[in-house]
C-alpha cells in the first residue's frame, strides 16, 4: 500500500473517530435532589412547647449528649455520600423529616464531614402535635431561594380536638439561575390503619395540588419538585389519583407530574420495611418540564434510592431493614428506618 493510500485511510480513521467524539461528547452540568427522613431527630433540649420528653436525656430513650452527636454523624455520613458518584459537591437540594427544630439541622450541617459544602436552611416551625418539621438544606453554590411560606394541612378535628400535622414546606428559587418550585412534605402517617387514615394523607396531597395547579395555570412549563415522606407508595390513591403523578413519562401531559418511584416500587423495592414488607414512601416527583431532554435547562436523568451495607441491620428481628436509631428504647447506633431516596439531573453546557 502507497504512502498517500495510507495517509487517506489514516485521514478518514481520525475524521470519523473525531466526528463520532464530538457527537457524543457533550458536557453536562448536574444537579442532584434528595430526601432523607431522619428519624426522630431531637436534641437533649427540653421545648415546653412541644412534646419532645421522650427524647430527653432522663426519658425512655436516653437521649443524651453523646448518643443525640453519635446520630448527627451517622447522618452526615450518610448525606455526606449521597451523590458523590455524579458529582464531588454531592446535594445541591436535600428535603428532610422527622426534625425536631433548625437548630438540629444546623448541628448536622455544621458536622466536619458536611461543613466545607456550605449549606444553608430553610425551616419552619410547624404545629405537628409530636413537634417534628420538615426541612430543605441547600448549597448556594447551585441553589439560592427566593421565597418560601408553610402550607397549612387543615385536618377534621378528632372527638371535638384539633389534628395537627405538619405544614408542607413551599421554597422558590433558582437552581442554577433557572427557577424552580420545590414541595417538602410529610403526610400523615398510617396510624390506625392505612384504609381509616387516607383521607388525611389525601387532605396533604390537595394542599400540594393546588398549590402546584395555581403555579401550572401560569406557566405550564414550571418546573416543580415534590418531595417527602408521603407515608403512602407510589401506587397509593393519595399519589395516583389526588396528584396524578404518573409512572410511565409517555403518560405525563403537559403541567402533569412525573414520578420515577413507580418500577421500584412494583419490583419489590422500597426505602422502609414493616412487618417484612416493603413500602416506598420517600419519593421525589417532578413537573413535565424536567422530562424533555432538549433543552437548556435541567432535565431528569435517573431516580436512586441510596443504601450500603452499613446503613442495613444486619441480624435479629430487624435483619436486611434499614438501621434504624433505636429498637424499642435502647439505642442501637443507626441511621435512620428509611434509606434516602435522590435524583439526578442534568443541563448541557457549552
């Protein structure tokens, strides 16, 4: 073969090997979105405006000084990994539950494995009878909040007294200069069976959909992200029916609502266990908008629930649940009785 024939196929081999990199090397900017319920997360503080004495040092569970930090770094632990494998700043939004006050997330979010990130808060105090909130961390580096409000959830009053839960936390702000509404909730649980209790959960999902139908009615193309302990799967009425989250993407019309959660859920999958069954309660659902990939800003690329070996109990009544703080009143060094769930998204840069 001639010099010149060898240069030609040489030329072509680079022309095509170049072409076909630069058709698939397109930079992406991520972001990723969790929730964490953190189980019961109270300092040793007593409030006398809630009922948090179970949770002091001289109550049931002995939660003192050093068991209240042991959880703060076995929850940033957690947190601290969540993400990493699509990005080293790991959370850019994190949703959380089951907090006693801000004054617990700011001792996690200050904890040395978590510090160097930056996060910041936003919280509400709300009127839950057990005194536990939700909350939204942040990292400003991908995310600054415009404005934020509780929602109220107004149950039926139980034998003549209130039923508080608690307030659905409503953030808007900018995830990487696009804005975003964001939904942080924890329904109602299942206290009393999940047939007598589903109106109430169905009374939370209704706060969050009009809520999101009022955002929808003026800009259909809003991107939204709900997220929480729902205290109901993916398939629940108060889910499927009262948001219409649907699990198949070809489903969601326009303004509609997407969630991920669905496959998991229908394989056997979930993020907490009762009775060795499996429930999926914590899930992340997001508006139409996060599911066209063409477009400039951030789209949907994947949904994980996130558990390692050492987030799972590994023996006794409680073997393959997730590590929960306490079994019974004795402290037994875990996590959480629900691993995290997070998404991934993705936005083209030039």
């Amino acid at each position: 073969m001639s010099t010149h024939i060898r240069i030609y196929f040489l030329f072509l081999l680079l022309f095509f090997l170049c072409h076909d990199s630069f058709s698939q090397g397109k930079k992406y900017k991520v972001a990723v979105i969790g929730f964490y319920n953190l189980e019961n997360f109270f300092d040793t503080i007593n409030d006398p405006k809630i009922n948090d004495e179970e949770f002091l040092p001289e109550g049931p569970y002995h939660n003192t000084s050093a068991v209240y930090l042991d959880k703060v770094r076995h929850l940033a632990t957690v947190i601290s990994q969540m993400g990493t494998e699509f990005t080293t700043d790991g959370l850019a939004l994190m949703g959380c539950a089951e907090v006693e006050n801000e004054g617990v997330i700011r001792q996690l979010i200050h904890d040395s494995l978590l510090v160097n990130r930056h996060y910041s808060i936003v919280h509400y105090d709300s009127p839950d009878r057990r005194g536990i909130d939700v909350g939204l961390i942040y990292n400003p580096k991908y995310f600054i909040p415009k404005c934020s409000a509780p929602l109220f959830v107004h149950l039926p009053d139980e034998d003549s007294v209130p039923h508080y839960t608690r307030d659905v936390l409503y953030v808007y702000g900018m995830l990487n200069g696009e804005p975003v509404h964001v939904f942080v909730n924890h329904w109602p649980s299942r206290r009393g069976g999940e047939e007598a209790s589903a109106p109430f959960r169905a009374i939370a999902a209704g706060v969050c959909k009009h809520a999101i139908d009022s955002i929808i009615a003026l800009n259909p193309e809003a991107k939204i992200i709900l997220m929480g302990d729902l205290n109901d799967d993916p398939v629940s009425p108060s889910v499927s029916k009262v948001l219409g989250a649907k699990g198949d993407a070809k489903d969601v019309q326009q303004g509609g609502l997407y969630n991920p959660w669905n496959d998991y859920y229908k394989n056997g999958i979930g993020t907490l266990a009762y009775q060795d069954s499996w429930n999926l309660f914590d899930q992340i659902i997001l508006s139409s908008a996060f599911l066209k990939k063409d477009q400039k800003g951030f789209f949907f690329k994947e949904a994980k629930i996130f558990s390692r070996p050492w987030m799972i109990q590994q023996s006794g009544r409680y073997k393959g649940y997730p590590k929960r703080t306490y079994d019974f009143n004795k402290y037994i060094g875990g996590y959480s009785d629900h691993f995290p769930t997070y998404i991934e998204l993705l936005k083209e840069v030039n």
